[in-house]
C-alpha cells in the first residue's frame, strides 16, 4: 500500500496494488441494444437539426447536432443568484453531440488514426463556434463509451457542452500551476518521460500513467511542446494526437473497457499545459471514496504503462 498525490493538486490516492485483478477479468461483453438508433444513417431526421456534417459521398463521415437531452439549453439566462448559502442560476449554455462514425458497430477504437484526427478537426472547430457565444467561459469535450461509463446509446459519439463559467477542476489546475515559477507539466512530461509510468511516445505527444492515478489503468496524453488549446495544435501535431490516442483505445478495446476521456485545455487568458485524461471504468468506487474523496486504486501506475507497453 502507498498513499500518493496528484502532481500538482491536492488530491490523494491509495495504490493498492495486491488488490488487483488481471486484464482478462475485467473483459465483458457489451450488449447490443435492439431498437432504433438516433445516430445511424437514415435517422438525422430524429435527432435535432443538424449544425454540421463531414461528406463522404452520398452519406457522411462524422456529424454533430444539439444533444436532444441537454444539460444546459442556449434559451436560458445565466444569471448567478445569491441568497446567504443558496447559490442558482438559468442552466444556459449549450451542449452538442458528435456523431463520430456512421457505423453503428463501430466504436472510437475501431477507427483508423485518420478518422479520429478529423475528429479532433471537428472538435477544435466546435469550441472555437461555441466561444463566440455571449457569457461563454469554457467548453468541455468528453467521451463516455461503455455502461460503466455512463452512456446511454451505444453508437459512438463525442459530447460536447459550452459553459457560463469555468468549471472547479479546470479552476484548480489553474490556480495550482501559479504556485510555480515555469509550467509543471512540461517538467512533469521530461520526467515521465524517462519513467516507468511512460505508455507511449512520438515525436510530438507522450502518454503516460500518472503518479497518483485514481483509475485503474488511467493514461494521461501531453503534448511535449507548451500547447494550451487544440487549435494551438499544427496540422502534423493534431496526425501525431490522433495516433497516440488511438493506440490507447486500441489497448483498452482488448480488455473490452468501459472508459471516459475527457480534455483539459486552457481557458482563455491562462495558461494551462493541454492533456488528455483517459479514464478506463473497471472499479467500483464505494464507501471510503466517497466519504473521503480519495481513491483506491488497486493497479499501480507502473503496472498501468506495462500493460499499455506490451
């Protein structure tokens, strides 16, 4: 057992390595379930008017739309009241889906290093739209695949929500690197980059398991150069991100994992190093986490970047 803690935030986990279990025995199968699909060809017509589509011949490649159940609603009026400990507002904002293959058995790791740098395009594409937007202070790109992971229509899709404020992790981060004297992260990347936490490396990006992981076989992805934001990214940086993601999924496709990935970038005006965070959902978290917020993690990092390297 060993109590560790995130680089740079005050969070703290326990890798409790003896605690284990092998890959293989987390391997489920995914259930297919029967009905229409809302994202599949034939069925734009059933999700809300489509804002944008990569063509591919008669039909299309990826297509993004307003997420028909949002959390936030772009009619609202964000205005923040405050009333002694009771602090509300209108949930304004807005919160979109994109469609990342017309391929219902396909899931994100099915596809080639090609099709998720169009992705990352269309992404980079949607947070500089949505920022335009009046009182939008942060737009966050995620991915649930996997019941595990808390989504709700198998067929492969990217969410993305515009947000009135910044959200209190990104805040943290952000505070968090003030307290030094250059960026952490890039010395952080040096670092694990000659460790044993390293999962993979090209010229442009590094993965790495991190120290203080709270997921079993968390992976984290940085670019090496000082990035802040997607559309920072050169055209061969974007190739470069797209493959190294792709040979995360890839390695989590083989243990059938449930997983969130989820992006960190900058808000404007900071100066927060961009990253990844590949989240695989394979514990349950119980009792103790959520009475203490601090985690159990029972696959160590360096077992983590071992199973990545293999």
């Amino acid at each position: 057992m060993e109590i560790r803690k995130d680089y740079i935030l005050e969070r703290y986990v326990f890798i409790a390595s003896e605690r284990k279990k092998r890959p293989k025995e987390f391997k489920k199968d995914e259930k297919q379930e029967k009905g229409i699909c809302f994202f599949c060809p034939g069925n734009e017509n059933l999700t809300p008017p489509e804002i944008g589509r990569i063509k591919k011949g008669n039909s299309w490649s990826i297509r993004w739309f307003p997420n028909k159940f949002p959390v936030v609603e772009k009619n609202k009026k964000f205005n923040l009241k405050k009333e002694k400990y009771f602090t509300s507002s209108p949930a304004y904002g807005m919160h979109e889906v994109i469609a990342e293959t017309p391929d219902h058995e396909k899931q994100l790791w099915d596809l080639s290093s090609d099709h998720i740098k169009q992705l990352i395009d269309v992404c980079k594409s949607r947070i500089k739209a949505l920022e335009k937007l009046k009182n939008i202070k942060y737009v966050q790109i995620f991915k649930n695949h996997g019941r595990e992971a808390g989504t709700s229509l198998i067929h492969s899709h990217t969410q993305v929500v515009a947000l009135p404020m910044i959200p209190s992790l990104i805040k943290e981060e952000v505070e968090a690197i003030k307290g030094y004297k250059t960026c952490p992260y890039c010395d952080i990347i040096k670092i694990e980059s000659k460790s044993k936490r390293k999962c993979f490396e090209n010229k442009d990006f590094v993965a790495i398991a991190p120290f203080g992981s709270r997921f079993n076989y968390e992976c984290w992805i940085f670019p090496k150069r000082h990035i802040r934001r997607l559309d920072e990214l050169t055209d061969k940086e974007t190739k470069n991100l797209a493959e190294i993601l792709n040979k995360v999924l890839k390695k989590l496709k083989k243990i059938n994992m449930s997983y969130n990935y989820f992006i960190h970038s900058s808000p404007k005006g900071e100066n927060l190093h961009l990253h990844i965070e590949i989240t695989p959902r394979s514990a349950v978290w119980a009792g103790f986490e959520f009475s203490t917020d601090m985690i159990i993690n029972s696959v160590s990092p360096e077992d983590a970047a071992e199973f990545y390297m293999a």
